[in-house]
C-alpha cells in the first residue's frame, strides 16, 4: 500500500497536462504481468482521481490526445473503466460531448458480456437523459452483437424506459429504444411487454405507436 500511494503520488506531481497524461498511462498499461495487481490499482486511482474528473468538465469534444488515454486504458483494463467511465452519475447527468467519449468507449472497448452488465446497472438505478440514451443505444448493440440479450436485459431496459418516461415523453430517441425492443426482442419481453406498452403509450413520439403495433403482433 505504502509503494502504491508512493507511486500515486509521484504520479500525480508529474501529470501537469494532458501529454503528461497520455505519457504516464501510456507507461501504466506496458507493465508486465508481474506487475498487474499494482497496475490495476493504480489505473483506478488514475481514472477517479485524473480521467474521470477532465470527462465531467467536457465542455467541448474531446481532445485526441484525451480519447487515445482513455482508449488505451480500455484495451487493458476495461473492467476499471466500466465502474468508473460509466457511472451512475455520469449516465443521469451525460452530456453531449461525454456521451460522445462513452459511446466511443462502448463501440470499441467494451466487450458483450461486459456492456450487458452496464446496461443492466445503469438501466435498474438511473433515470437517463437525451445524451445518456445514445450510450445505452451503442451498448444495447454490443449486447446484442454478442447474443447476450436476454429476458433480463429486456425486463431491465423496460424498467429503465419507464423511469425516463417522466421526462422524456416527447423523446425520439426514448421511443426508438422501445421500438427496438419491440421489433428485434419481442420474443424475449414476456412479462416486461405490458410494462413497455404502458410506457409508450404515455409517449409523444410518432415512433411510439410504430412500437405499440409492433407489440400487438406478440400479444
């Protein structure tokens, strides 16, 4: 522990910027295997103390050099960037420019087993937003890529649509998800289908009633 906080704190005095950065995360994921307990636990201390905080102060699209750190953190560590990278919080207060680097991280670095485990968290404890939406697309698609959408992916995502019902009735986006479920899953909504139809039918998308029909086909 004493090593690993030496080591954290050097760390810390060294990243002055973003290439200080990419420099030092860069050296973190070439460790070699016999240093992979300490890498782990220095990649989380990086990414909550370092990443996670220049990713909640976007305030425009992220920089190269940011999203090539944030990627090849992913490629080693991708467990360590789903618990911090897609949190809670971050899912109920995306914005723009991180839904951008979230979606990225989702397309390139997370793997199906991993992004059905995201989905299935973010969708049962946060009420998403617009941006937030696009994030759960991307990793519904990584999900279903690797046949790993089951009745309860299904029954979570049914539970998630409800929740943002409240505030995103009139959403596109929130209605497309639904459509989704209801066209490609339909066989694997079962008991979530009366909820998902309840859901929508408090929708303001014209998307909405495309899903409602769709759903009447599996009644």
């Amino acid at each position: 522990p004493a090593k690993a906080k030496a080591t954290l704190q050097l760390a810390r005095n060294l990243l002055s910027g973003m290439d200080g950065i990419t420099k030092f995360c860069e050296a973190l994921v070439q460790q070699d295997n016999s240093s992979v307990h300490l890498s782990n636990r220095l990649v989380g201390s990086v990414l909550r103390i370092m990443i996670l905080p220049l990713l909640e102060s976007l305030e425009a699209a992220a920089p190269r050099s940011f999203l090539t750190v944030v990627h090849r953190i992913a490629l080693a560590h991708p467990r360590s960037v789903a618990d911090h990278l897609f949190s809670d919080h971050l899912f109920a207060n995306t914005s723009v420019h991180q839904a951008e680097v979230m979606t990225k991280i989702a397309k390139e670095n997370v793997r199906a087993p991993l992004a059905r485990e995201i989905l299935l968290r973010c969708s049962e404890r946060v009420e998403w937003n617009e941006r937030s939406l696009r994030v759960v697309e991307e990793l519904l698609v990584v999900t279903s890529t690797g046949g790993m959408v089951d009745e309860e992916v299904t029954s979570s995502l049914c539970r998630g649509i409800e929740k943002s019902m409240n505030t995103l009735a009139s959403s596109l986006r929130l209605a497309k998800l639904g459509l989704t479920l209801a066209t490609k899953f339909g066989d694997k909504l079962k008991e979530s289908q009366k909820s998902l139809e309840s859901s929508l039918s408090r929708s303001k998308s014209f998307l909405a009633k495309t899903a409602l029909s769709k759903l009447g086909q599996h009644s």
